[in-house]
C-alpha cells in the first residue's frame, strides 16, 4: 500500500466527515490520520493520510470528487 496526504474541503455540515470515510473505506483505502484544520465560509479543510491499495491514488480521488460538495485540493505522497 501506498501513502498519501490529501487535503479536501468539504460541507461544514453533519455528515459530511462520514461520506468522505465512508468513500475512502468503498474505494479500498485505510485512513491513518485526520486533522481538520479549518472552518471557513461553509466549507471544513481537512488533512487526511491514507494508504491506499498499489501505489496509484487515482481510483481514491474520482470517489472523493464524486461526493457533492467535496473538492480535492492537494495530493502529496507521504515516504
């Protein structure tokens, strides 16, 4: 498995945290660490370290941008 930091915004809303784990869980990725950074204008910011199946996060990121309201804004492998 691979490991990736990857920061997202999402719906400052009940629920929003759980659709994204719940993504990650269907798309075959084990989370390692969160860290919400950030409220702002209606949307949460978020570090999240995943490890993802190979060592292509492709998959993870078309799940993750399919949620309503979720944007991927940075993706960095972690050594």
């Amino acid at each position: 498995m691979a490991l990736f930091k990857i920061q997202i915004a999402l719906p400052d809303r009940p629920g929003s945290l759980g659709a994204v784990a719940s993504a990650i869980g269907f798309a075959g990725g084990d989370i390692r660490s969160l860290v919400v950074l950030r409220s702002e204008e209606g949307r949460g910011i978020d570090d999240i370290t995943v490890a993802v199946p190979g060592s292509d996060p492709t998959d993870l990121l078309e799940v993750l941008n399919s949620i309503g309201g979720v944007e991927v804004l940075t993706v960095t492998p972690v050594q």
